[in-house]
C-alpha cells in the first residue's frame, strides 16, 4: 500500500511552486489536493490568484467565487477577484470587490469604506461591542455583505451572546452553505453549551473545508479540551505531473 503524506506538505509545496510561478505543476498538485480534499479551502485560496498571475482570468473569478464563498472576510481574495473581474471587463463586480477589500484591510480613509472599516479596526483591538454595531449597520445596508454577518457573528460570540451567534451562523449559512466561520461558530457555541454532540456536527461541516484547523486557530483561541483534528493525510504527488493533462 503507498504510503501517504500530510496535507500541510503538499500545501507547502503548492505555495512554493506558486510563488516560483511554475504554474504548470502548482495546478497539477493543486488538482491532486482538490481530488482527495475538494473543499479545502487554502488550496482555491491559492490557486484563485495564481491562475489570475497566469492570465487566466476567467478560471481564477470561478475559484475566486468559491473560496470567497467559504471565507468572504478575506481582503485579500476580494482583492484578487477585484483585479479578475476587471480583467474580463465586469466594471460593476470589479468596483464592489475592491471596496470590500478596502474595508476588511480597515482602511478607513477609502471612499465609501468608513464603516466596515471601522468594525475591523474595533474587532481588532477587541472592542466587540463596537464591532458589533458597526457589522451591524452595514448588514443592515446591505444584506447580501455576508463577510458583516459574519463579523457580526464574531462579535457575538466574543461577548457571549451564544443563541444570538447561532441565530447569525445559520442566517449566513442560508446565503453562503460552505461558510467556513459560520460552521465554526456554531460548533464553539455549541462547546460552550456542553453539547459535544452538537459541536462534533458542525465540526463535521467545517473540516472539510479547513482540515487541519489552520483557520479556526487563526480565528479564535481554542478551549484547551476543544476536539481535536485528525491527521490528515493523501497519497503523495507525482512531481512529473502537469496541468492541463
């Protein structure tokens, strides 16, 4: 039987032949990753600027859209998809990508951008009560700003307001079903409520998406008795491969 290696080594691997721009392989390894974990959402986080650098605009906005779909509070995949929209000639989505990622970035001094910008700055410093209110008000302006709801959602569970944060998680999972924050609020409200059975569910939902926990300790800090990952592991990758083939 082939022995088989830890995702973190071949995620490694897919960002070091990114950034060398050996594109031709990264896609390789990156459809060996995706075939074993199809959700995982560092991979597309990678691939989706990575196929923009290669000129692939049109690929890079369809794994852009998934992975944002997954994590729609990062600035910097809004940004990416900021630059593929604008590059297939969507002015519209161009324009809203890149004032979202002004806003998760806190840049305050962007037109337009003052509020959302503020709550980032205000989770930032742990003032949860004020970014609540300012997810809040952008939310409330726009509905369809699943990245605020989110927001919103952290808030609430940084003050302990636990029913409310499960109230937010499942209205952005209705919008937005491969969440990732969504189905990790959930399972560490859910923790805090001394349900485990309910935890391991929605633990269920995320890790395919965030296998080895990277986000969720990038996110939040972890209860020492929190459930564990298990390892996770793939058959290893041909280093000869080349996309497309």
């Amino acid at each position: 039987m082939m022995s088989k290696v830890p995702l973190s080594d071949l995620s490694e691997r897919l960002q070091d032949l990114l950034a060398q721009r050996h594109y031709e392989a990264g896609f390789a390894l990156g459809r060996h990753i995706l075939r074993y974990f199809p959700r995982h959402l560092t991979t597309y986080a990678q691939l989706g600027p990575a196929a923009l650098e290669a000129g692939l605009a049109a690929d890079a906005m369809d794994i852009l859209t998934r992975a944002l779909s997954a994590n729609p509070e990062s600035a910097d995949l809004w940004a990416a998809f900021a630059k593929a929209a604008q590059a297939i000639g969507d002015e519209t989505q161009a324009r809203r990508a890149s004032l979202i990622a002004s806003e998760l970035r806190a840049d305050a001094d962007a037109a337009g951008a003052g509020e959302m910008a503020q709550a980032v700055q205000a989770a930032a410093r742990g003032d949860w009560s004020e970014a609540l209110r300012h997810c809040h008000h952008v939310f409330e302006a726009d509905p369809t700003r699943m990245d605020a709801a989110l927001g919103a959602g952290t808030a609430l569970f940084h003050l302990g307001q636990y029913q409310a944060c499960q109230m937010v998680a499942n209205r952005a999972l209705r919008e937005l079903p491969f969440a990732l924050k969504a189905h990790l609020l959930l399972a560490l409200c859910a923790w805090q409520e001394k349900d485990a059975d309910a935890c391991e569910r929605h633990l269920k939902q995320a890790r395919p998406l965030d296998p080895e926990d990277i986000y969720l300790r990038q996110w939040f800090e972890l209860p020492p008795d929190f459930p564990p990952a298990r390892p996770a592991t793939l058959p290893p990758w041909d280093e000869t491969q080349r996309w497309p083939r």
